[in-house]
C-alpha cells in the first residue's frame, strides 16, 4: 500500500512541521550521567551482550524507574499539550528517582525522551508542537542509573482516533507482545523480528525494518542488534540467559520508506502515513523472557 492517508488525521491537522525547541533542561550534579554525555561518540555504547547478576539487578532499577516516567508521560498526553511538556514530565519523574535521561546530550539529542507524532516514526525532539483530538504519540524515554540504562516506549492515543489509527497501535503493541512471546532461550534473534514481521504483514500494516531493538545495559545500545523483520540469515546471535535487551518494533500504515528532517533526528514516512510504536526491556530468563520496564 503506497497511497498517503490523509483520511485518518484527524480534522485541521497537516503534515507535521518543526515546532520551537526549547532550552535544554538542566541536571543537579548530584546524578550520575553516562560518559557520553555532550561528547561525539557514545564509547560505552559495546558489549558484552550477556549480563552479570550485578547489572541485572541495576538494569532492573533503571527500567523500573523508565517505565514510571512513561506511565507519567501517558497521563499528562491530552489535546492541548506541547510534546515539550511531555519532556518537562519524563525528566522530572526520572530525576525525582535519581536517574539522568539517557537521551539528553546522547549524540547531540538535546531533550529528555523522544516524542515522535502521527507519522514520525522514532527519535522525535520534544517542541512547541500542540497535541490534538485524533494524533497518536509514542513516548520513548530511557533512565540511566548506577551505571547501566533501561528502555521502553508506549503509544497513546490523544482523545479519540480514527479507527484505523487504533488498529495501527493495537497491531504495534501486539506485534511487540508477539516478538516478546518468541524470545526464548536458544533461537536465534532473527526468530523475534520473523515473528514480528509476519504478524503486521497479515494486518495489511508493514514492519520498519531499517530501526532495530538493541541490547541494553552498561551500554545504552550495546552492539546487540534485534531486527523487527525476518533478517536471517542475518542477526544471528543466539537468545541467552542473562541477556537483557528491547523489542520495539515500529508498525506503518503505509509504506515504510522514511525520511529524516533536517534536524538530524526526526524520522517520518515518505508518504506520510501514521507509524506507532511499542517497545519494553527485558531479561531473558531460563523460562523465557522477562519484562523489566513495569511498575
Ligand atoms: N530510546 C531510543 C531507543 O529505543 C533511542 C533514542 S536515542 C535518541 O533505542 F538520541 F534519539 F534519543
Ligand atoms: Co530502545
Ligand atoms: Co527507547
């Protein structure tokens, strides 16, 4: 399916420009930040993919910790709202729990979670755009604490939605429920993103293949690649215990071909059809996997 889907949005809204980026919120020194930080390169951004008790039990803390600041994020998304103001809730929450926003000062990303609208389809920048009745927005926020990070993202619907947009979401969360079901000790990685793939498809809906979820720890993106598509033979690393990584596949009404706004970041479908998102980090248990990012 290649033909835009103005239809669905809802009434007065056009395609979505850059709003105003606000200043950049400040860190009370007595946080710890990642290495990275307002540096070029992410250096701890490596291995190993198989985690000790020790990081687990931080990774733990900090996806905990993440999925509290999304949760706050998904009451505070109403029509009316900038997706600055989202940003204002997740850092606040993360910093309340003694955690620094993974994203902020990450490779010149300069806010505290991504909000990526309608058809953007990842890595968003949280602006002056106002929300309204009938846009989806995914909220993707990262905590970093004691050393390691945690990662999750949800999309929420802003008052009521064309149906097909419901659908859009609901086909993001269960193809992430999905791939999470099929991440079992044992099968290779590509395992994951064939089932997640083969799912959307029967949905009419088409899977992103070109974002990937990740291995998650010490490194905020560990070099442990999840495809979100039926990759084999490609990404063939082995499920094993003690991994800890995110499904977070990213589900197009239309074409998945994208592009990137001048910003550097902003990544929105060509034919500008609506992209939701879903996205949990887990650890992989004997008995399967195990989500890390609840409350
Ligand atoms: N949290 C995103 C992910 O799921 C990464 C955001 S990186 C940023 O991997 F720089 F765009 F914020
Ligand atoms: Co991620
Ligand atoms: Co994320």
């Amino acid at each position: 399916m290649t033909v835009e889907q103005h239809w669905i949005r809802p009434e007065g809204r056009a395609e979505l420009v850059p709003g105003t980026i606000g200043p950049r919120r400040s860190v009370p020194a007595t946080i710890e930040r990642p290495e990275y930080v307002d540096k070029d390169e992410a250096v701890s951004d490596t291995g190993p993919f198989v985690q000790s008790a020790d990081v687990i039990a931080r990774v733990r803390e900090a996806s905990r910790i993440a999925a509290l600041a999304l949760e706050a994020a998904g009451e505070a998304a109403k029509p009316g709202v900038t997706t600055d103001h989202i940003d204002a809730v997740v850092h606040d929450v993360l910093l309340q729990n003694g955690a620094y926003p993974s994203t902020l000062g990450y490779l010149g990303f300069q806010k505290s979670c991504c909000t990526s609208l309608n058809e953007v389809i990842c890595h968003g920048i949280p602006d002056s755009t106002v929300m309204q009745e009938g846009d989806i927005l995914n909220v993707d926020v990262t905590a970093f604490i004691h050393g390691v990070h945690g990662d999750t993202n949800g999309t929420f619907l802003i008052g009521d939605v064309h149906p097909r947009a419901q659908e859009l979401v609901d086909c993001a969360r269960d193809a992430m429920h999905r791939g999470i079901r099929a991440a079992r000790p044992g099968r290779e990685v590509n395992v994951i993103g064939r089932v997640i793939e083969k799912f959307v498809a029967r949905q009419g809906m088409e899977s992103v293949r070109d974002y990937t979820g990740h291995g998650v720890a010490e490194g905020f993106h560990n070099g442990l690649v999840i495809p979100h598509y039926d990759s084999a033979p490609m990404f063939d690393d082995v499920i094993t215990e003690n991994m800890t990584f995110t499904i977070e596949p990213m589900v197009v009404l239309g074409s998945q071909a994208w592009e990137q706004w001048d910003d550097g970041w902003t990544v929105v479908t060509k034919d500008r059809s609506f992209s939701a998102q879903f996205e949990h980090t887990m650890l992989i248990t004997p008995e399967g996997p195990e989500l890390l990012t609840v409350t």
